[in-house]
C-alpha cells in the first residue's frame, strides 16, 4: 500500500504543470485607410490599395481567430501595463478577407505579442488588452492587432495574465493592419471596429516535458522498490 501515495503524487505533478491556450474567432470592418510614401512626402485618406499585392478596401469584412498562451513569460512592463512575448508560446493572430489571407507567407520573422494593461497610466486609468503579430519577409512588414479597452477600469485587478475573457466587458475595441513594402517603404494602413467575437474550443491542456520526467521518475522508483522486495 506504500506504492499508492508515490504514484498519486506523480499523478499531481502530471495534473499540475501545463499551459493553457484560450482561443477566439472574430469579425472586424475595415473603416478607414491611408496610403503615404516616404519617398515623396506623399499621401493621405484612401477608399482602398493594392499596395499588399491584393485589393483591400474601406468596408471589407475580415475574419480571423486569435489564441494566447498563459505561461507566456513577462516581457516588459511599466505603468500598470505589461507586454507579454516569448518564442515558444502559443499566441497567434492571423485574418482574412474574402477568404484570402492578409498575412505575409515565407516569412523571415513572426512574432505574436500580448498586452494586459491594468488602470494604466498611458490609457489615463483604462483597462486594456491587446494582442498583436509584426512580421516580415524579404519584401514587406506588416502588423495586424486587436485592441479592446474598459475606460472604466473594472475588467482587470492586475496586469497579469489573465485566464479566460468576457469581451462584453469592455466599451471599445479595434482592428489594426499596415504593411510597408521593403523596396519603396511605402506603408498602407486600415482599422475598423470588431463586430463579433466568440470562443472557440479550449483544447485540454498538455504536461509539459519535465512533468513526463517526473513522472518516469517516480514510476522508475516504484519498480526498483518492488524489486529489492
């Protein structure tokens, strides 16, 4: 009977130790658009561009989903607002329009960031929380983000990571996305409000790998045990 609580307490470790990934699909229409070149000091209000390579106009609805990884480790943090980043988490961002993708394909660098920002200074006490991807290829960079705020204050305690979200609680939100082409450094840029959101599947979550080890561990000192009796 003296196996029992070692085994149990293996079990604990494996039950424990694990990230969690929260998952969303969403809407947005895009209602406002500039182009500008830095070349000639030109540009201003577009009605829409080709300058990604693919037609996108003011009135386009995009679709997209978005997850993030609770374990993503601290990036920075300063007045009641903190970026979360790191290479191995689970964050993601990615839409489209028309069923075409607006992200860049074979890219050289991808990074998806999230923000928490609790009664922060720069929002004048506002709560907020934002999630972005800036990546890049050998032709272009761009960036798409989610930006949703609580003017109040009310939706955050912390600027912790928070687990699972009730967006209706916050008042105003907004979908941002430029691109700037790597030859010309001409940028196009869109936003938009969100017009839905909803939760997808939150999938079980995984034993990270030292959990397995510890696990082996003690599975591995409960035979040698048996074996010296």
């Amino acid at each position: 009977m003296k196996k029992l609580p070692i085994l149990l307490a293996g079990l604990t470790m494996l039950g424990s130790a694990h990230a969690t990934v929260y998952q969303f699909d969403f809407t947005a229409k895009i209602q406002e658009m500039v182009e500008f070149s830095p070349l000639t000091f030109t540009g201003g209000a577009v009605a829409s561009s080709t300058l990604s390579g693919s037609l996108v106009s003011v009135g386009d609805n995009i679709t997209g989903h978005f997850s993030y990884d609770t374990e993503t480790g601290l990036f920075s943090s300063a007045g009641g607002s903190a970026m979360y980043a790191a290479p191995a988490a689970q964050n993601s961002l990615d839409a489209s329009i028309g069923g075409n993708s607006i992200g860049l394909s074979d890219t050289t660098y991808s990074s998806t960031n999230v923000q928490v920002a609790n009664n922060a200074t720069m929002l004048g006490g506002a709560d907020g929380f934002g999630i972005a991807n800036v990546s890049a290829n050998a032709f272009a960079s761009q960036m798409m983000a989610l930006s949703f705020f609580d003017k109040s204050g009310q939706i955050f305690n912390a600027s912790a990571m928070p687990g699972e979200l009730d967006f209706s609680g916050f008042n105003q939100s907004s979908f941002y996305y430029t691109y700037s082409s790597t030859a010309t450094h001409a940028m196009m840029g869109a936003n938009g409000a969100l017009t839905s959101i909803t939760v997808t599947e939150v999938p079980v979550p995984v034993p990270e790998p030292e959990t397995y080890a510890m696990l082996l561990a003690g599975l591995m000192a409960l035979g040698w045990k048996a074996r010296r009796r």
